[in-house]
C-alpha cells in the first residue's frame, strides 16, 4: 500500500496538471478577487475545463456559472476557493462529495488571523477526505506547463514569468508577488511557482518532494518565515538539494525565541541559529536578502565548476583588478593558466602588455578578441569558471558581443559569469544578456559571490544528477 | 540537581572531567589534594549557591598544602549563612583554547549542539555555530572552519592546534546525552582544549 505522504505528493499533480478546474467565489464584479481569478485562468488559455462556482451568476467570464459543484456531471481535478472563510469547511466538503481531489484555498481569515480552530478544522476536512490543499491564506499556484494561474493580481500589474527551470516556493504572498514580477522582468523563465501560506495540509516539505519528481524543475528557491516540523525539513532538503539546487531565503531570524531561552550559549542562539545550521546540513545555498537571492538564481543555469579556479578576461583593467580582489576576499583563486593558453592569448592582446590574471586585453579590445580568448580560456584544465567583465562603454564594443557571450553562456565547459557596470547604454545590454540567460552582474562583488556560491555548492553537495545533466548538455 | 550529581549523570554517558572529590573538611581537602596531585581547585558545593565564583565560592591554580588550607576557609567565608555540602577538589585543567560548548532543544529542529570561542569571542563578536543532532565528523569540521575566530582553533602564532578528535568525540557526546536525557538547555563552558585533550571546566544543564 502507499504510504499517505506519497500519496499526497501523488495528489498534487491535480493541482499543478489538472484538466479541470471549479474556481469558487467566482465573480463578475470588477476588481474582486474571484473576477481577477477568472480573467488570469481564461485570458491565460487554461486549456482544460473551467467551471465558475457562484449562485449569484448564471455566466461568468463567458462561461456557464454553477450554483453548486455538485450540479457539474464531468470530472474536476482542481478546486481553486476564494470565498470568505467561514464557507470553506462547508465547500471542501462538496468537493470531498465531488470527488476533488486537490484544492487551493486563497481565502484568508484562519490561523494568522485569530481562526485557528477553523484552521484545525479544514486540516480534519481536507485529511478525513483525502483531499490535499494548497493554502489557506496564499496566492495559490502558477505553472506555465499547464497553463494553471491561481495568482488573483491582475496581469497588467503583475507580470507573468516565462517558461523554464526553476521552481520558487514561498510562503509569504506579498514576498511571492515581488519574486514573480522580478523573475519575469529579468526574463527567468520557471517551472513551478507556489506560494503556500499557512501550510495547513501542504507544507514546504510535501512542496520540495514534490518538485524533486517533478521533471520540468532542474533548480528550487525557497522562501521561508518558519517551520512546524524542522526535522523533516532537513531531511527534505538534504535529499532534494543533492538533485536540485536549493535557494533559501529565510526571514523572521531576529524573533523571539530569543527571549525563551536561559543559558549562556542559549541566549545568544535565538532561533535562526538553527534555521542556519540546517541550511549548513542540507548544504543548501543561503541568500542573505532578496537581492542575494536573483544574483544566486541567475548563476544557476551553468555548468558546475570543478573547482575555486577563476579566470577573469577583461577590456577594462580596474574592473579587472576589482573582480581579481572580489575573488580573493571570498575564498576563490586566481586560475594559472597553462602556457600553452598563455602563447595563445599572448597573440591576441596588444603587445605592450603581457597575459595575465586578470587577462587585460585593454580598451582597444574587439569583439574578437574577446572571442579568440574566451575560447582559449573554455580549453584551459587549469581554469574552473570565468568572469568576463566588459567595459560596453569603450569605441569597440558592440552589439556582437551579446552572441559571443551567450554561446560562452551556453558552451557548458565552464562556468561563465558576465560583470558590466556602468549607466543607462550598459544596462540596456546587461538586460538583453540577462533575459536570455547569461548570468550578468552590475558590480564585481555580486558576480563573485554568486559563483562563490556555486563553487560551495558543487563541492560540497555532491549533486549527482547534476553532473549528470552536465554530461547530457556537453553532448 | 547539585553539581556532584550532574557530574555523576555526565560521567554515566561517558564525559571525562577532571578528577574530583567532595571534601568535609580541610584534612579532607588536604588528604584528595595529595592524591590528585597539586595544582588543584576549590569549588563550594551549596544548592543555595547558582553563581559561585560571584560569592568567591571558587579557587583556582592551589599549589600547596598551605595556599589550601586558607584557600579553603575563604571559599566557607564566602558561603556563611547558607547551606553547604562540602567543598569540590577537583584538579586544575591544563592550559589552552577556552571554548564554549552548548546543547539545545529547539522547538523546530530538536536536538542541536552549538560551538563558540570562550570570552569576548562569544559574547562580543556572536561568534558562535551550530548543527542539528545527530551529527557527523564533516560537520565538525565544517563548524571549526565556518568560526571566524578558527586561527586560534587551527593554531595561529606558533600554537599548536586543539585536538579535533577531542573536540568531535565531546560534541558527539553533547547530542547523545541531550537526546537520552531530554535536556532542554546545555553549557559546558569553558572547556579548555590544548593538542592532546580538553578538559569540562564547568557545566549545567537544564532538564
């Protein structure tokens, strides 16, 4: 028999792939909740059934309004419940009549609120019924596989990411929002997004099980305010980060569990402490702010380097110099490069200069140049990631740099990180080259702490399927 | 519980501190002074007393009969008024690193085992780590190097480094004893670490 956790990660699947839908508290009025809910679904191009739930309406969105679940004849999959808390219990047990098997509860108004005993409610409800649910007091789900968006903020406020990689699950909605809307201004495209509230029935371990079967998602982030079963997190973690890189933003580290403690060492812990010390275990990969956070992301589409090794190739030597000190400061190295690379590059820089670490090609550097010199670098045994800083603002920089750096990008010898810093004609290229995947910084300290990162993460976490996804790209 | 029953319960999983033995009176004292071999420490053993060295209920680095018998009138001085159960000779720890050791039961996570530098490291710079139990000898020693004050641990100046063997065996011993025992708060501070071996200078516990 299966266990009943794998049964209910099994469960999920009707809400990430349903082919039908019950959204309830669907409404006409503009602007309210179940309106936007029903807009995003259908102006989406949800390609399964959509069944808006609402005596009040014979028509929603276009489509035939039901006064109940129960007058529906088809099969659903997927109830999405945006109606006043106090109709929740009623409605899951519909859906528990109608056989649902998976429900998002969007409505507020339970345990943050002073409703804990409906809380504990719906979690008897949902359990006793074998239904699992996503919420209460969340944004719900967006997967752009399946065309499923639960997120009730309009589209025209909120923009929607693109197809991809990466999964973000998040606890807080408004966190949530702000991560959407960047992901999509810097063109990452993800595979899952979650946002998951109260985690009544759901809880972030259930989501990052889930996630590591889930085929379309090769990367995680995680944003977390806190747990209410730590010890299965860890293992969670542990297993799924050695598969799937985890990002983990925690927040709430200064609260207070530091009153609660007595002892010595107790009192200077606090309860972050712990937090911090699971990430350690898990090796996962600890963003320090929401910042911290989109640098990480964006560095994790490349291959795993081998190694703290770092090359840095420039045409703008401070920006060189800067990178070269960023590195050192964070526990990297400087790469030796093999002599045979070194009578190569000696070829393309001018000749009143010599190769070296960083490799100053000078402002006279052509887009060749840069070119002939990543190529020779990729080659190098001796090298295990390379910083390409680029100075656009020099005479021979131009807009054929982009393919150069994005077949560097996507090359997977190595791992590549773009640094250009400068003002609005820099950062129009900086996000041409982000929004198609090349991992690009504005300032040196954040490229090298992202690959810092990465480095940590590779050697430490032993990602078998990791290497493995390597190997099939090399080929 | 009073401090030789703590010791009793520490020593049960296999702690080793520093020989001791409870005095009655200063001949007493003198007599297990002789047997564990001088330099030795005094220590008051009062339930009354949380905060001994606070009442002078604490004498360290006593290296004759003389320094003792004095010594051990002035910790009884300390205590007058209150109830006393005798006086702790315990041998003097060797020197080395000072470092905190502390055992916590969080809500959360459960079990975890925290590490620390003694003295200003710890309570100025929270210079301070920690794993969930159980934990591993990788942990060990990815605690040391995450430390920002690990130079001292790993042998700055000239010093030779604290044995990390001792260090794992104590932290191994810190998360079974907290789990046997259910201990909601642990300190052994300080334990002095030196290339051979550490020594529990002092300890508590909550259960």
């Amino acid at each position: 028999m299966m266990k009943k956790t794998d049964q209910k990660i099994k469960n999920l699947d009707s809400i990430f792939k349903p082919k039908s839908i019950a959204v309830f508290g669907a409404s006409n009025i503009p602007n309210k909740l179940g309106n936007v809910l029903m807009k995003n679904l259908t102006g989406n191009k949800f390609p399964g059934k959509i069944y808006p739930i609402n005596p009040k309406y014979r028509t929603v969105a276009g489509l035939k309004c039901y006064s109940s679940v129960l007058e529906i004849n088809e099969k659903v999959d997927c109830a999405i419940i945006a109606t006043p808390a106090q109709t929740v219990i009623r409605i899951l047990k519909e859906c528990a009549q109608k056989k649902i098997p998976g429900a998002i509860v969007l409505s507020g108004g339970f345990g943050e609120s002073g409703g804990a005993d409906l809380e504990r409610e719906l979690k008897r409800t949902a359990d006793e019924n074998d239904i699992v649910v996503i919420g209460p007091n969340c944004l719900g789900i967006i997967n752009p596989y399946s065309r499923v968006d639960s997120i009730f903020l309009p589209m025209y406020k909120l923009e929607r990411p693109k197809v991809g990689a990466i999964s973000f699950i998040t606890q807080s909605g408004a966190v949530g929002t702000c991560v959407i809307d960047m992901v999509a201004k810097y063109g990452i495209g993800i595979s899952k997004f979650i946002s998951y509230g109260n985690a009544t029935v759901i809880n972030e371990s259930d989501l990052l099980e889930y996630l590591l079967h889930d085929k379309e998602t090769e990367q995680i982030v995680f944003y977390i305010e806190g747990t209410k079963d730590g010890k299965r997190l860890l293992e969670n973690m542990k297993r799924v980060n050695m598969e799937k890189p985890i990002i983990v933003l925690k927040a709430g580290k200064y609260g207070g569990a530091l009153k609660a403690a007595k002892s010595h060492t107790g009192n200077l812990a606090g309860n972050y402490l712990a937090y911090k010390a699971a990430f350690r275990q898990a090796k996962v990969i600890e963003a320090e702010s929401l910042e911290e956070l989109f640098d990480f992301v964006k560095i994790f589409n490349q291959t795993l380097p081998n190694g703290k090794r770092m090359m840095i190739i420039t045409n703008g030597g401070g920006l060189g110099v800067l990178t070269a000190d960023a590195i050192e400061e964070n526990g990297l190295e400087l790469a030796e490069i093999t002599k045979e690379s070194s009578v190569k590059l000696k070829e393309i820089i001018p000749e009143y200069t010599s190769v070296g670490n960083p490799l100053d090609m000078t402002a006279d550097a052509s887009v060749d140049d840069y070119k002939k010199s990543i190529e020779i670098v990729l080659n190098d045994p001796n090298v295990d990631g390379i910083f390409i800083d680029v100075l656009f603002q020099t005479p021979n920089m131009n807009e054929g740099i982009i393919d150069i750096l994005n077949s560097a990008s996507e090359d997977r010898r190595k791992p590549i990180v773009v640094t250009a810093v400068g003002g609005t004609f820099t950062e129009g290229y900086r996000k041409i080259l982000e929004s198609s995947g090349v991992p690009t910084y504005g300032a040196p300290l954040a490229a090298v702490k992202a690959m810092k990162k990465m480095v940590d993460y590779s050697l430490k976490s032993k990602c078998k399927k990791c290497i493995v996804r390597k190997n099939k790209k090399n080929g | 519980m009073g401090m030789i029953e703590n010791f009793k319960l520490l020593e049960k999983y296999g702690f080793t501190l520093l020989p001791y033995e409870l005095a009655k009176n200063a001949d007493e004292a003198v007599a297990i002074a002789k047997k564990l071999k001088y330099p030795i420490v005094l220590k008051i053993v009062s339930p009354e007393i949380t905060h001994k060295t606070d009442v002078g209920g604490v004498k360290v680095n006593i290296k004759n009969e003389e320094t003792l018998r004095l010594a051990y009138k002035d910790v009884l001085e300390g205590a007058r008024g209150k109830k006393i159960d005798g006086v702790l000779v315990q041998k003097m720890a060797r020197k080395g690193v000072e470092l905190i050791i502390g055992g916590k039961k969080d809500e959360q996570f459960g079990y975890m085992v925290m590490l620390g530098l003694g003295g200003i490291y710890v309570e100025v710079f929270r210079d301070i780590t920690a794993r969930i139990c159980p934990i591993s000898e990788a942990d060990v020693d990815e605690m040391v190097g995450e430390l920002k004050s690990h130079p001292i641990l790993t042998g700055a100046r000239g010093k030779k480094p604290i044995s990390i063997p001792a260090l794992k065996t104590l932290l191994f011993k810190v998360c079974m004893f907290q789990s046997e025992e259910d201990i909601k708060e642990l300190d052994l501070n300080p334990v002095v670490f030196n290339d051979e071996g550490c020594d529990i200078i002092d300890v508590r516990f909550s259960i």
